[in-house]
C-alpha cells in the first residue's frame, strides 16, 4: 500500500470516528461545548461508527404520509434537582452557580409567600449577561429558560436567541414587525439578544430604538410568561442599559461570567477528548495547557470555550498528518493525541510524513 493510501485509510477511519461523534452528540451541542458532565444518553460509544441512539417514534412520519402536518409535542418541565445538578456539572462559572441558585431560592420562596397570603413584591427575572465570548452567557440563559419552566414561572420554557439583525429592519414601521414576531416566538420562554447595545444606533434615523420600545412593551405586556435577558460585553452592557430609564427599572439582575484559567480551559478540553472518543497521552496534558494559555493572552479574540475547541480540531489535523505516516495504525493510535500532535500544532515542530 503507497503514502497516498495508506493516508486515505486514515482519514476515512477518522471520519467513522466524526460520524459517531456527530450522531451522538450534535443534539448536546450546548452542554458538549460548554464543558457538561457526561450522561448515560450522551456517553460515546464503545466502538466507533456504533449507534447507541434510541429509536425514533414513527408517528411523525406516518402522519406525514397521511398528508397531515404533526404538531410540536411541548416538553414537560424537568425536575428541578436534575437541573442544578446539571448547572453544577459545568466547569468553572462558580460566581454565576452562585447567582443562579440565589435566584432560584428567591423565587422559590416568592411562591410560597403567595400561596400562603402573604404581600410579595414585584418579581423581575429579566436579566444582562455581561462578560468575553465563550464564557458560556448562551448556555446558562438556556438553562435558564429550563429552570423558569420547572419552577411554573414559564409556560414552555424554550430560548429564542437574537442579535440586532435579528430585530431591526430598513424602513419605517418593519422593525416594530420583525421585532413582535420574535417576542412571540420566544413567548413562555426566554427572549435571548446577543450583543444587546447594537440596538443603540448612533445615528438619529437609527431604527434600533424602535425594537427597544418594541421589546420594553412586550415586557410589561407579556411580564407573566416572557424573560428577557440581554447579553455582551461588560462596559458596554453597562452603557447601553444605563442608557434608557426603562431599560434601567426593568433590567435589575447583573451576572457577570469571568473568563476561564488556564486549568478550566484544560478541563473544557479534557471534557471534549471524551466525549469525542480521544485519551490524551500522559505527558501531553501539560503542553496543551501551556498551549491554551499561550493562546488566551487576550480572551477577547481567544474565545474562552471557544479557542479550546479550535485548539482540538487543529490538534486533530495534526494527529491525523502523524498517523498517516504510519505503517500499521490501530483503534489506540487513532483516540490518542500526543504531545507531538500538540508541539506541531503550536508550530514548534512539524508532524513526521
């Protein structure tokens, strides 16, 4: 068998090893992402290319044979306890843990003074998320809207997310539009807006205003099944909710997402070897955090959880340039990534032919 071959079997033995990654694991995205615990549903396979998937219900499909269309079955709350131990499953975030269970406890406590005839105030739970890219604001709003469900403060309990493309239109009177389409569709959930100062043109005939009003009367319309959280970059979060008197009366929540050291970014990418059915060599765990560190000198541009992930897939490449090589290549060879893999794709040291 030639190079080109033998390279060939390689990168089509990697790809059963993409496949079963890809049919276990794109539905947890999030949580893969993120740096969430493994479970019993999303654990790899033992053997790549070995579907453990449970078995789709056939009713859609036969009610689409039937010319009918099937309607979105809506999931049922999840037990609370099952979703603080997820939250506590996460990596790093201990200050935004924290802040999570204040507020659980603080709306746990608001429903029983109700149902004892008890005077409650006023509950805001629209929130800002402020901190770097990659420092998981998507997936805690996301659990979120999961625990607002449990706790019957949400009808549906799914995230919406938006950015300013998302809301503001050219013309006159379409922003309005296309801003009520997306608060109706995040209705009984969570309304997510991405980069939320973009909303602040700085031009005077700047439509982003308008889904602001749009957004601050769907909140006061809509206060009993719809939350609201805005999320970006600290200052200018700070600037932008301070900017207008009823962002600030309805915006009283701040968490705020430190990025991740260097051993959280390590965990992250231990976190995703396994799930990607990988094994670091024992003496490659070193390099790849002084690897991540090099790279997060400004975690701004880095992208926190994010730089792991483009670490790992430039690690791969590297592995896969090493194992092609090769003359014999087994199952081991391909789950393990070595310090070489890692020096070559830190530049210092280019992988064997």
């Amino acid at each position: 068998m030639d190079k080109k071959d033998k390279k060939d079997e390689i990168i089509l033995q990697q790809l059963e090893v993409i496949q079963t990654l890809t049919e276990h694991n794109l539905r947890r995205m999030g949580s893969d992402f993120w740096g969430a615990p493994l479970t019993p549903e999303t654990k790899a396979p033992e053997k790549p290319g070995t579907s453990q998937a449970p078995e789709k219900s056939k009713a859609p499909e036969a009610a689409q044979a039937a010319g009918e269309q099937p309607e979105a079955e809506e999931a049922p709350p999840e037990k609370l306890e099952d979703l603080q131990k997820e939250l506590d499953g996460y990596i790093g975030l201990t200050a935004v843990k924290q802040e999570v269970r204040n507020l659980i406890d603080l709306v746990k406590i608001h429903q029983l003074r109700e149902k004892n005839g008890l005077p409650v105030t006023e509950l805001s739970l629209h929130m800002v998320f402020s901190g770097s890219p990659g420092t998981g604001k998507t997936t805690i709003a996301r659990l979120m809207a999961r625990i607002f469900h449990s706790l019957g403060i949400l009808s549906k309990g799914q995230l919406v997310e938006v950015d300013r493309s998302g809301l503001v239109a050219g013309y006159v009177g379409q922003t309005a539009l296309k801003t009520k389409k997306a608060v109706e569709k995040a209705l009984g959930g969570v309304l997510f807006i991405d980069e939320a100062y973009a909303l602040n043109g700085s031009s005077g005939n700047d439509f982003g205003q308008e889904a602001i009003d749009t957004i601050l009367k769907a909140m006061e319309d809509h206060r009993d099944d719809l939350v609201v959280i805005a999320a970006g970059y600290d200052d200018l979060m700070d600037r932008f909710i301070h900017s207008n008197p009823g962002l600030e009366s309805r915006f009283n929540r701040f968490l705020h997402f430190e990025d991740y050291t260097p051993e959280e970014l390590l965990s992250i990418f231990k976190m995703r070897c396994e799930k990607s059915c990988y094994q670091l060599a024992e003496d490659a765990a070193g390099p790849v955090r002084d690897f991540l560190q090099e790279e997060n000198r400004d975690p701004e541009s880095f992208g926190n959880a994010r730089g792991v992930r483009n670490i790992f897939e430039r690690i791969l490449i590297c592995q896969a340039n090493r194992l092609a090589g090769q003359e014999h290549v087994t199952r081991e060879d391909l789950m393990t990534l070595t310090a070489a893999d890692v020096a070559a794709a830190r530049g210092r040291e280019e992988p064997r032919p």
